[in-house]
C-alpha cells in the first residue's frame, strides 16, 4: 500500500522534478561506493517491523514533498561524488557518529562557531582548532607507570621539562619549556613554572625575570611565575636534553637559581618588599652607590634582609643567603627628589633592544644588550650624586 502510495506521489511531480530525482538515483546506482552502503542498509531494512517500516517510507514520502531537503541532498551528493573514496569514507563514519551521538554533535557545532576574534587578529580560528586538537591529542595519551605505581615520564623539583601547554586567552599557550616545582611520584598532578627565552627588550619584574643559562643549555631562561600551573603528566613532551656530549639527559635548575625563584615568589604572591622598593622610598635625598653594581643589580627586584642602615650605608643579605652581607653607599643627591626617581627607575628597568620585522613587527638580532643599557643608566644616577 505504500510502495502505491509513493508511486502516486511520484506521478504527481512536474517533469523537472521526476528529472532531478531520476538523475539522483541513477548517480546512486552507478556509484559503487554508494551502492556498498546500501547492502547493509537494505539488510536492516528487513529487519524492522511493520510500524518501523511505515515510519521510513513516511520519511521518504515527506523527502519528495519537501524541496529544501531535496535541495540539499542534491548539494551533498554534488559534494561527495568530487571527494576522493578514503575522503568520502571518512565523511560516512563521521555522519554515522554525528548522528548517534548527541554530546559529539553538540561539539562539532560548537566547533563550527569558532571564528577569529575581531579584538585579537592573533587569536585566529585556525590557532583555535590547533590547541583544541592539542588538547585532545593530550588527552587520548594513555597513563604510564613504573613498577612502584609511579607516573611516568619520572619528574623531579627542579628539572627542566618541555610541556605542550593548551591555554586560552593569556593563558600560556604552545609548546614550552617549564621547570617542576612540585611533584608528588604518586599524583598525576605536577606543578610547573613556565619558561621563556630573553628578550633584550621586555622588562624585568617580580613575576618575570631571567636565572640564566640553565646547566649545558646556551641560552638564559626567563621564569614567568604569574603563569604557574598544575598539569598532567598527560602534557609531558620531553624531560630529558641532549648535552654537548650527545647523550640525553635531565636538566636542572641549580641552588642559586632555586633560591632566585622563591625570592620571586616571596615578592609576587607573599608581597615581601624588594630592595628596589626600599631604595626608592628611603633615603629621597640620597643616590645609592653600590659596592658591586654587576652583582647586586640582579637583587633589585628581591626581598632582602636588612642589617643595618644608616645615613652612610645600608648593609643586606638575602634570604637564603644570610651569611653573606652586602653593602650599599649613601651619596647626598644633586639633584630634585623627581629625577632622582626617575634615574631609579631607568636603573632598575633598563632595556636593550631588537631588530624587528616591520610587517609583523617578530623580533630578530639584537641591536642593543640590556646590560649595556644598565651601565649607562647607573652611571647616570651615580653623576646625579656628590661623591666629595
């Protein structure tokens, strides 16, 4: 009775309508692949009850009343018939999942949505996607462990690892180099400080500073303590480095390095003053003389231990050193407490400089080393003082 029914539908068609469909079941035949979906098709079709068969040749009735689905199944077969067989394959599953799994369908959707940001012509839709894919790849990675039920790859505090961070927004992002800060052997979890190279021309601050070269590793490292996070050992890319020698092997960070990093972290998130900070707010109508100004730079953004202070001098130590003292002169300003600030400040916050790709403004050679900047800067502020 329906087979009847649709013949009756088909009758009713205009020509040009009974062409189209005519055409599309012909292309349907004559493609072998289509025609291999439908064997299985048809053997389930015989499987359904009476009630479940009625509702598939309804589906197909309300196709031939409707243009816009007709439309658009013309459009995908016009689509599929150019893509080559692996392409068209790979399509069927995924129309296959799409349409058995809600919670996939939802997310390719959502996928779909994903534009470059108008604000942000850095944050494309193609970067998206890529740490999206990051992410699941990551993801899918199985857990591994040794005898001891420990995760591996095996982490210690302190070592240099490469991690595949998945941030969004200013969340650190990419590939990257991190050092352990935490670890328990048992835990997935490892709390790592993310790393960066030098750029001459970025500042220095509590949170972001360079602890130099890193063991054999010919560049300095710059920790970025405002971006320490917890990760799987999931995201683990490498823990180990090829030395001079050619042979891998794990890097750490040494104790004076350590001892730099919780410097930082005392002054970022304990809110421990540094002796930048007591430099400028003490003594206004003095310039402070250093009795080793290459060493004692590199203490400007640290919390320090004060043993004395006088208007001579002012002796420190720092924190995890307090055995060792150092001295700082006081030397009567010959200038107003305004310039005498800024002097300070173009000290402590000297920069170099790079060459730069005009159309994409990345950076290339260096031009000027910060601590070139750094010396003229304190020469400068030592020329503002009376040293008679």
């Amino acid at each position: 009775m329906l087979t009847q029914d649709i013949q009756d539908q088909l009758s009713a068609l205009i020509e040009p309508e009974k062409g189209e469909l005519i055409n599309l079941i012909h292309d349907i035949v004559s493609d072998v692949e289509i025609r291999k979906k439908l064997v299985p098709f048809y053997s389930k079709l015989k499987l359904l009850s009476s009630t479940q068969k009625d509702d598939f040749f309804n589906n197909i009735e309300s196709f031939i009343h409707d243009k816009d689905i007709q439309s658009k199944l013309f459009q995908l077969q016009q689509v599929l018939a150019g893509l080559p067989i692996l392409r068209r394959e790979r399509l069927f599953r995924h129309f296959q999942l799409l349409s058995t799994d809600q919670e996939l369908d939802n997310i390719f959707w959502e996928l779909s949505a994903v534009r470059t940001d108008p604000k942000d012509n850095k944050l494309t839709r193609e970067k998206v996607l890529d740490r999206i894919k990051r992410y699941t790849k990551a993801s899918l990675k199985n857990y591994r462990k040794n005898t001891l039920s420990e995760f591996k790859p095996e982490v210690t505090q302190n070592m240099l690892i490469h991690v595949d961070f998945t941030g969004i927004g200013g969340e650190h992002d990419m590939p990257h180099y991190a050092i352990v800060w935490n670890v328990d052997p048992k835990r997935d979890n490892v709390l790592v400080i993310p790393t960066t190279s030098l750029k001459e021309d970025k500042k220095f601050y509590t949170h972001y500073f360079s602890v130099g070269k890193i063991d054999f590793l010919s560049e300095e490292t710059v920790v970025m303590l405002d971006q320490t996070v917890s990760i799987s050992h999931k995201r683990i890319l490498s823990e180990t480095f090829i030395n001079p020698q050619g042979v891998r092997t794990a890097v750490t960070i040494d104790l004076h390095q350590e001892h730099r990093i919780k410097d930082g972290i005392r002054a970022t998130y304990l809110d421990q003053k540094t002796l930048y900070w007591y430099l400028y707010n003490n003594f206004r109508k003095f310039i402070p003389e250093m009795e080793n100004e290459e060493v004692q730079f590199n203490h400007l953004l640290r919390p320090f231990i004060l043993v004395s202070n006088d208007p001579e001098k002012l002796v420190y130590s720092l924190i995890d050193q307090p055995h060792i003292h150092y001295q700082v002169f006081w030397r009567r300003s010959t200038v107003i407490a305004t310039q005498r600030t800024q002097l300070l400040e173009n000290w402590c916050y000297a920069l170099g400089s790079h060459q730069r790709n005009p159309q994409t403004g990345v950076r290339g050679n260096v031009l000027t080393y910060r601590r070139d900047e750094v010396i003229s800067a304190y020469s400068s502020m030592i020329a503002a003082s009376d040293r008679s």
